[in-house]
C-alpha cells in the first residue's frame, strides 16, 4: 500500500479507537457521534 493509504488507515484507527474510549468512559453513547461526524468531514474534505 501507498502511504496515503497506511495514513487513512491509521487514521480510522485512531478515530474508532477514540469513539470507544469516550463512549466507554464517559457513557456518552448518545453524544459520541459526533466524533464520527467529524471524522467524516475530515475526509469529505482530505478527498
């Protein structure tokens, strides 16, 4: 793989790793969305 391709993939990582952290420390189920939200502005703009 490219290396734009590992970054995306790390990146992901990262964020769902991050969603699951919050979600699980804070029981914020409801509001963790959000994070996904952004993520997926980030890569609407990063294309």
């Amino acid at each position: 793989m490219d290396k734009k391709k590992i970054m995306n993939w790390v990146i992901a990582i990262i964020v769902a790793t991050l969603y699951l952290t919050v979600s699980i420390i804070f029981k914020a189920w409801a509001y963790s969305w959000i994070i996904w939200g952004v993520y997926a502005i980030y890569r609407f703009i990063a294309k």
